[in-house]
C-alpha cells in the first residue's frame, strides 16, 4: 500500500475514532438540551452500547487520540511522496492528499467539540 493510501486509511480510522467521541458525549447532552430526553432514553433503550461508551469516556477519547497521533504521523510521512508523473494520476494524488488532510483535520474537530461537551461543560456547571 502506497503512503498515500495509508494516510487515507489512517485519516478515515481516526475520523472513525472521533465520532464515538460524538456519540457517547455530544449526542446526549444535545438532545437533552434540545428538550428530547424522552427520544434520548428511547435510543438508549433501542442502543444500550451508548451507555458503556458513556460511562468510559476516557477510554474513548484515549483511542482516538492514538488514532489521531497515528493518522497524523502517517499524513506527515506522505507529505513528500512523489505522485506520478502522468497528468491524470497526478491530479488525483493531489486529490488524495486534499481528501486526507481533510478527514483528519474534519476528525481533529470532532473530537475537540466532543472533548468540550465531555470534560468542558460538565465542569463549569
């Protein structure tokens, strides 16, 4: 596999990481603020696996921020891997990198905002 293909693979893990951090911590706190409680408990019925996720947050944010350390070494070692000299390919190498890079910096979001609702906002009241 090329490094390009690996910092692809490595962003997408990561992005995968980051919205468990989503799920267990953001997705709770909003529907309980948007007033859908009764909807919350129901997914919690539907989904009880939201319950283990939440109850082990720090587990979660752990892996995904190894995934994250990860994806972001694999893209830091393609940042200088040659694409082919065809035109063609070329053009979707650059695509490639543009797709990783934004994966990963799409994936860093997620798991910031998951972070503020987890350990921010339960903190300040």
């Amino acid at each position: 596999m090329s490094e390009l293909h690996r910092g692809l693979w490595g962003s997408a893990g990561a992005l995968m990481a980051s919205s468990a951090t989503l799920v267990c911590c953001v997705l709770p706190a909003v529907m309980v603020s948007l007033g859908a409680g009764a909807a919350l408990a129901g997914l919690v019925t539907a989904v009880p696996e939201l319950i283990w996720l939440s109850e082990r947050k720090g587990l979660v944010f752990g892996v995904t921020a190894f995934s994250l350390a990860v994806a972001g070494a694999l893209l830091w070692q393609a940042r200088t891997a040659p694409c082919p000299a065809d035109p063609q390919l070329a053009a979707t190498c650059a695509r490639l990198r543009r797709w990783s890079k934004g994966l990963y910096v799409f994936a860093l979001l997620a798991t910031a905002i998951g972070a503020i609702f987890a350990f921010v906002l339960p903190a300040l009241g």
